[in-house]
DNA sequence: GCGAAAATCAGAACGTGTTCCAATTCCGAT
DNA sequence: ATCGGAATTGGAACACGTTCTGATTTTCGC
C-alpha cells in the first residue's frame, strides 16, 4: 500500500548522490520484488496471528509461509514486535484511507465518533487474535520502535479528529486535537483490557462512548 | 505487606479440612519462611529492575539475587510477567496506603487529582527503568494474569476516585467511577508513550492536567 | 552478455524464559 | 526423636527470538 516503503536497514540499494531527485525509486526488478516480498511477510504475519495470536506468529513460521529466509524477515523488520507494529500501522492506515471516502454522518460530533470506534472495534472483534497480537505488541514497543508507536497512535488520532468535525475542512482547533487524544488512549486502554481478558469486547464501545458523552458537549 | 499472600500455586499448605476456621494461616515456621522467600524474590526483581529495567530482570539472575533455586521463584510467581506485574499492584497498594495516611488538600476535584497523579509520576521518574519494566508487563499482559492486570486497574481507579471526593465519606457516585476510569487510562496509555520513548515524561502530567480539565468541572 | 555489488538463502548457533527431574532438606504431627 | 509429605535445590533440557556465516542468486551499469 505504502509506495515502496524502502526494507528496514538503510535501505543498500537508496539513491545515492547519483540521483538526486526526490523520486522514490519506485521502480526497477528490484524494488519491485523487495515491495513482493515484504507484502508476503506482512501477509503471512496476519495469516499466522488470525490462526493462533501473537504466540502463533513464529519468525521461522512467518519466513516458512511467505517463502522466504529468516534473515531475510529480519532484514525487512527488525523484530517480531516491529513486524506486528508496522502490520497494525498498516491497518489503522487503511481504516482512515476508508473513512475518507465513507465519512460518518451523524449529526453530532459525539454520535460521529461513536460510530467511527464502534465500526472499528466490530472489524476487531471478528480476529480477535489478530487485535490481540497487534495490541500486544504495541503494549510491549521499546526505544526502537518508537517511530512506529507515534505513527500507529498519529493516525488513530486522526482518524478521531476527523470524526469530530466531520465534514468541514478547516484544521482541528487545539481543543479538538486535546479531545481526540483523550479518547485514542481511552482507546488503546480499552482495547489492552480486552485482549487481557479483563473486560469483555463490549466494554470498548462502552468506554468509547461514555468517554465521548462526557467530552463532546 | 500483604498478610502472608500464599504462594502461587494453588498453596499446598492451604488449610486443609482439618481447620477450617477462617484464620488465613499466617503462622508457622513454614509460613514465615514462604513470606521470606517471596518476599527476597520481589525485592530481588526491583533491585535489578532499577539497575537494567525489564531486560535486566533475567529469572537466573533473580533467584540468585533472592537467594533461592530458579524453579523456585516459578512456584511462587508463574512467569517474569506475573513477577512484575504483583511487583506493580504492591507498589499500587503502597500508594494507596500513602494516600490513606495523606490525602490531597487541594479545594477542587481536579485540583486534587492532579495533585495526587503528579505526586505519582514524580515516583515514578525516579526509577524510570522500574516503570518501563511494570508498564511493559503490563502492556503485554495475557488471560492468564487477568487478575492482577485487575487488580492493578482497581487500585488505581480508587486512588483516583478517592482524589475527586477527597474528605467526603460517602460512596462514589457512578459518574465519578467513570472519570476516574477513564483518567486511569489516560494514565496507563501516557506512561506506555513515554516508556516508549514517543514522550517525554513531562507529557504524563500534562495529558492528565487536560483530561482533570475536561472532565472534571 | 559480463562482472561487481547487493540481496537472498539455508542453517547453525546463542540467549533467555520456561519446564522438568532426581536428590535433598525442611516442617509438622505422631 | 522420627516419619511422611511438601518444599526446595541444582541443573539439565527445551522453545523461540535473534544473530551470524558462507554459499548462491539476482540486479544493475557497462
């Protein structure tokens, strides 16, 4: 999805002082195979963590099913939690990119962004292992993986803020930004007390929607 | 601290037919000794939790410090997770019990809580490689320690709850619950951003000022 | 096409959490 | 004081994330 995310090192094969044009070699055998293949780790992570959760996601496993060597994951993610952060960023992505074209209509800010997280959390219900690996490994996130962290809980900002002043376009007062922050870690909290077991899935949406009420006059 | 929490497995000197009155048992050499034991073994945790953080918390490492044989230290705690997760909920309980003696002064509900929650994280910025290592349990905190992740949840919430009605006696009321259950996520979700290196510690506080702000008038 | 450089591969090897086991020590009741 | 059973010990063993290595394949500029 993303144009040519370059593998994890520094990428051996980035433009040198040769081509100095912003163009993000997008092109070329091997960018295009590389794009191939990590497309398949990021594909076979998901398939191993909808069958048995983050226990099931193997690194030999993963290598095994998307035909490639261990060290090559490796060479594409730096670790098993930044595999699952990038797959997580990945799908946060693609909701907002969904969400741009199916915006809510609710009449209210509260309403919009209860209907957003509601239809969010109905797509993590149906892999709940999937949820429980990704929220696992955000949970988990190190130094190292701090970019993908603020990245993954950037767009599940945005994806509230959206919600809030729905269709206009102007840019999000301070306020809003202040809201929306409140409720992506009401968010994140919620969804850690599921896959904990500590509260079952509907007390995600509960705690969303009270959090709203009391926020969004 | 505890009075003589038995040990993990289900206690096998747990009190037989025999005497069934509800003394908890809480005498006996053996008894002494399995506090001890306990005891030298959390002790053991944080002391290299403070000096590495979790990685540093290696188990040959803490039944060596502890004094005690590795299988040892998994009769008593089922895994490193649970190790510093019961290791967090006695921090917690110890809070609380702080808290008990020396109640927020502060006029206003937010004022205190806010109060209470700085006092907190200043604690907490002081072994920050503690922190890091309970809230990264925590974060990766599986069905099988439910019931911590539980408890350390309900300790918080109480602490909070306890700041907004601060002298009064009465019971809380539902909506204070709520608050505090959401200000309680508020604060798990900014302690992983800032264990995670996406924030400075200083936005703990802030996160919390805004949300006492908002929600509570 | 050719050759150098990069990428990939297959697999061994290492560290640490966890489990398992036989031998020993300790506690409590007789 | 002694016996039975539970607790503890010391250490081997196993699983899986991660790293490393040397051989092989692929790509790209010429």
């Amino acid at each position: 999805m993303v144009p040519v995310p370059p593998p994890f090192p520094p990428p051996p094969n980035a433009e040198t002082a040769a081509d100095p044009d912003a163009e993000p070699a997008t092109e070329g055998a091997l960018a295009r195979s590389q794009a191939a293949r990590r497309r398949r780790v990021l594909d076979a992570t998901l398939q191993l963590a909808a069958a048995g959760g983050f226990d099931a996601v193997q690194m030999r496993d993963v290598a095994a099913a998307a035909d490639v060597a261990l060290g090559t994951v490796y060479r594409y993610f730096a670790s098993k939690e930044r595999l699952l952060l990038e797959a997580m960023a990945e799908q946060q992505a693609d909701l907002r990119a969904y969400l741009d074209v199916h915006p809510p209509r609710e009449p209210t800010p509260a309403a919009r962004v209860v209907s957003v997280l509601r239809g969010a959390n109905r797509s993590l219900r149906e892999f709940p292992d999937v949820t429980a690996a990704m929220v696992r490994s955000f949970g988990t996130a190190q130094i190292e993986n701090a970019d993908i962290v603020r990245r993954v809980t950037e767009i599940m900002t945005g994806i509230i803020t959206s919600a809030i002043h729905a269709p206009e376009r102007r840019p999000a007062t301070e306020n809003e930004v202040r809201v929306a922050r409140i409720l992506m870690q009401v968010w994140l909290s919620s969804l850690n007390g599921w896959v904990c077991g500590v509260d079952g899935p509907d007390r995600v949406d509960e705690d969303l929607a009270a959090a709203a009420a009391l926020l969004l006059p």
